[in-house]
C-alpha cells in the first residue's frame, strides 16, 4: 500500500488526509502511521475507507496493490 495512491484517490473525491482520517474514525496521526506501515489496518478500517470513498474495485486494487488473477 502506498500513501500517494491512497491520497490521490481521496483527494480526487474532495478528502484530504485530516478528514478522511476523521471520516474513518481515526486521528491524522493513527491514519498516517498505517499508510506509512508503521500500523496495519484493520480490516474494519478497510471497509470503512471504501465506504467513506465509494471505492471501486479498481481503486481499491490500486490503493492496496491487490492482485486479481
């Protein structure tokens, strides 16, 4: 998972990094030491990340580098 790809999708649907955080119910600073891996999500995070952001698959794929075969 990368910070760049999470930021970019969240930006181009109007999220910066503080209100995302606090969409998904973290601080800015629980938020930025998962997206540096410092801290796994969890997986109840995950989902509320797709859900505040309406991810799709694709962009979910290229947030968290899922490789579908």
């Amino acid at each position: 998972m990368t910070y760049k790809a999470l930021e970019d999708v969240a930006n181009a649907k109007g999220y910066d990094r503080k209100t995302l955080a606090e969409s998904i119910g973290l601080t800015y600073a629980q938020l930025t030491k998962r997206v540096l891996g410092y801290v796994q999500f969890s997986l109840d995070e995950i989902r509320k990340i797709v859900e505040v952001l309406n991810l799709s698959v694709e962009e979910y794929n290229f947030i968290f580098k899922i490789k579908v075969s």
